[in-house]
C-alpha cells in the first residue's frame, strides 16, 4: 500500500477487487463496508455475516436492528446519512465454526484499514464493537475481559464508545449488564444525535 493517502474512490475500488484471501473465504469475496470522506461517525464492527454477504448491505440482520436502536437511528439514516461510515475489521464473510461466524481474516486490517481511515479525515467518534474492533482501535489486550472495558466508556466517550456486538447470542451478557443500556446507550444516542445534526 502506498504511504502518502490516496483518494477515497480509488482506494475503495482497490478493496473491491481485493482477492488477498480469496482461497480462504466459503463464499468468495465481497467486500461490504461504506466509507465517507465526510464521515464523522465509524462504526467499527467485526465482519459480515452470511446474510450481510449475501445482500451486501452492513448490519442487515438482527444485529443491525439493535445496533440501530442503540444508536437512535432508522435503516434510513444508518445507510444513507453522509456522516456515517461502517467499516468492519474484515470486510468479508469470514466462514462459520462450532461457535458461530468466525474472526475476521488477519490479512484484512493490516492491507486495509490505516489507509482508509487516513481517507475519513473527519471523523469524530468511533462506535467499536467486539473484541477485535476493541484490540485495534483500544488496544485490547487477551486477558482483558470486553466487559470491564465497555464499563470503563466514560473514560474513552467521546471520541470512542466501546460496545458488545449487538449479536443475539449476547442477550445473557446484555441482561447481566443492565447499566450498560441504562447508561451507556443514552449516552451514546445523544453524541450520534449530535454528530447527525446538519452543519
């Protein structure tokens, strides 16, 4: 990757036709993120799902849903608004094991990532969700629990606002962590609010 930051277009263009780990990925690859110059909200996730892989339309899936509500925005405004980005770890549907979705491909963030965010200049807070988003932008460490760190938001917000994944398979942790949409979603609703308004 070059070292002086290229236009936004054309290194969209270049993820699009990245087949870095074409032999890896059980669907092939199909990049799915949305990056804006004007951004001023990133949404930092994981990777896509089987379902987000087919419609290639982020979040398009009960996390989504969520996620939408802990942000306090509509489909319309998540997809379409000029502040936002989305920008996963990996930007293609890793496979699934015993577990679930697997992690994001490694070679994705190194090749990618530091270039596009050096291509979103604006950008004021970063919503990172789950662990590896939490290891990149945080510098989460293995043994550091996700919970004390999302518990610790005061000290990170506003610039960043760390989140569980919005994943049904975390509704035991969300209903063993009742302060967590009692505190950390209204906060998080009205810096978006802001981040949102016009001009």
């Amino acid at each position: 990757m070059p070292a002086e930051p290229v236009a936004l277009e054309e290194l969209e263009a270049e993820i699009r036709a990245c087949r870095l780990c074409e032999a890896k990925l059980p669907l092939g690859p199909r990049p799915v993120f949305i990056a804006r110059r004007e951004a001023r909200l990133l949404i930092a996730a994981q990777a896509p799902g089987r379902r987000v892989h087919e419609t290639g339309l982020p979040f398009n899936d009960p996390s989504g849903d969520r996620l939408r509500d802990w942000l306090g925005i509509d489909r319309e405004t998540f997809y379409h608004h000029p502040a936002i980005a989305i920008v996963p770890m990996g930007f293609c549907f890793p496979g699934t094991g015993r577990g679930g979705d697997l992690p994001p491909r490694p070679e994705c963030a190194p090749t990618w990532r530091r270039p596009l965010l050096a291509a979103m200049p604006e950008v004021e807070t970063t919503v990172v969700i789950g662990r590896y988003a939490l290891a990149w932008h945080l510098g989460l460490k293995g043994g550091q629990r996700l919970t004390d760190v999302v518990a610790d938001w005061r000290r990170l917000a506003p610039t960043h606002f760390p989140l569980p994944h919005p994943s049904p398979r975390n509704n035991r942790w969300l209903r063993n962590n009742p302060w967590f949409e009692a505190e950390v979603v209204p906060a998080l609703r009205e810096r978006v609010a802001r981040l949102l308004e016009p001009g």
